[in-house]
C-alpha cells in the first residue's frame, strides 16, 4: 500500500462536513460521495498528538480510542481546554447553549461566541437555542446553576446521540419543543450571574444541514478500524464527527471519524468495494411481551 494518508479528524464547514488529512489536504463531503478506503495492514495507530503537536514518541493507540491520544498527549490537551477549568483569565466572551438530539435528551454547554454554531454541529446538535452571554466564568456558573437547578446534564455519550436520530419528530417545532420548554424554565430561575446577558429563545435547526430529514434509519455503528479492513459506503447522512453510510448489503452504517484519526489509510480505487471492519448492531425495542 504505496499511497497513504493520515486522517486528522472532520471539520464543519459553511459547505458541509469535510475530512481533514495530515500536510493539509482537505477531502468534501456532500451527500452521495462515495466513501472509500483500506486500512493500512502492518501499520499501528499512532497517538494523534495534542494541541497541533505530534505525539513526540508517536505511541501506539487503542484501535477503539475515539480521542486516538495517548496518556500523555491526552493529559495536555485536556489541560488547555475550556473544560478542564484551568483559564479562567479568558478574556473572550462566552455563550451558554441548549443543544437537543432526540426525545428526552437537551444538555448544556457553553461555546466561545467567536466560534459560532461549529460546537454544536461537532457534537450532532439536531436543534439548539443560545441561552446567555457573558464572561467565561459567568458561563461556567449558569452552566452549573441549570445542570443542578433543572438535571441537565453536561455531555451526552455520542452512542445515546446516535440511538434516537431515526426517530426525530418530523417537523422543525416538534424536534424545538423541548429545547423552548428548557428555556423558558432556564430563564425563570433566580441566581444568574449579573454579568451574563440572558438571550431570548430562537431555536436553530440542524436536521437539513445533517442530512437526516427522512434518512433511512441506521442499522449499527462502526466498533473499530483495524489493519487490513476495508470501508466503503456512500454517505447519506452526517452529524457531529458521524458519517452515516449506505453500505451494499447491509443498509446504512455510522463511522465515527474520530476513529479514523492514527490510521494510515489508502484511497480505494474505481468500483472497489467492501466492508470489513467490526460493526455493532442497534438492539430494536420489540413489540409485545418478548
């Protein structure tokens, strides 16, 4: 395998998602390419780095890693993010979100404002509404103040994300109502920090710029790349780092991108086909009793 390349994850982009590779490359996603490559055999995964910086001992990484670091390198990046509660100097203002991804899940979070909507598209956010803006640390205790006052929780795992998208309500008020019940709940409370200046409620939807309005329902997710396997699909759908695929054969497919990071991966040529890597079926409710 001569031809490689090194993913470096999925970005969203004004024109849609679209893969990143390693010297700079970037690779478009719009509905209906053909998703296509081999996994290189003999070759490890190697730590993604931190930061913008190689992993400087290029360590061998777990093949179901979705953040594709090793200790080291993990230990770093988590040190300079918002999350880790380690710049609280930031002088940038913040906003707090509500962000839906199905029946019964809304979490909160909060988002520098230069970055717009991106952190909500990079989590599958299918609606969203902001709540507040103001300094990091007033974000930071309203974010607190709705996960304890209202049981709203901070993360969701992506795997819950991914069980409920075929069964979004079909239209744009039915996927909004929860967040607009949430944030008429949010606002009442008292104890808001004064600098933080409250947003009224104006629920933005992602279903159409996902691709999921009357997608066919995903049958399972990748577990794993490993060496030697080959993907090919043709992309349907795509949400946070997801890329939902219609593989021949089996029906559609979700690849999480973030396990692609590490791999050294080879363009599969012409009408090459195949599926090999190891997939997770979903379990279905069952009608009845058994």
């Amino acid at each position: 395998m001569a031809h490689v390349w090194t993913c470096s994850g999925l970005r969203w982009t004004p024109d849609g998602p679209v893969l990143l590779w390693d010297g700079g490359r970037r690779s478009a996603l719009p509905w209906g390419k053909r998703v296509a490559f081999a996994v290189a055999d003999g070759s490890p995964r190697r730590c993604a780095g931190a930061r913008g910086h190689a992993c400087p001992v290029r360590a061998a990484v777990p093949g179901r890693s979705t953040g594709a670091r090793c200790e080291e390198c993990a230990r770093l990046d988590r040190a300079h993010s918002v999350a880790a509660d380690t710049l609280a100097d930031d002088p940038r203002p913040y906003r707090v979100y509500l962000a839906w991804f199905g029946s019964g899940m809304v979490k909160v979070g909060i988002t520098a404002v230069e970055r717009g909507p991106v952190r909500l598209l990079e989590q599958g956010a299918v609606c969203f509404s902001w709540l507040g803006t103001g300094p990091l640390m007033a974000a930071r205790r309203t974010e607190e103040l709705l996960r304890a006052a209202l049981g709203v929780p901070d993360r969701i795992p992506y795997a819950d994300k991914r069980a409920v998208r075929a069964a979004l309500p079909s239209t744009e008020a039915g996927r909004a109502a929860e967040v607009r019940e949430l944030h008429a709940r949010a606002v009442g409370l008292g104890g808001w920090p004064e600098s933080l200046t409250r947003e009224p409620c104006r629920p933005v939807d992602h279903a159409g710029r996902f691709g999921l309005s009357g997608v066919q329902a995903a049958v399972g997710d990748v577990v794993e790349l490993v060496p030697g396997a080959i993907v090919s699909g043709e992309l349907v759908a795509a949400a946070g780092p997801d890329l939902h695929l219609a593989v021949a054969g089996r029906g559609v497919v979700v690849l999480d991108t973030r396990l692609m990071t590490g791999w050294e991966l080879a363009p599969l040529p012409g009408a090459q086909g195949g599926f090999t890597v190891p997939v997770r079926e979903f379990r279905r409710e069952q009608d009845g009793l058994f």
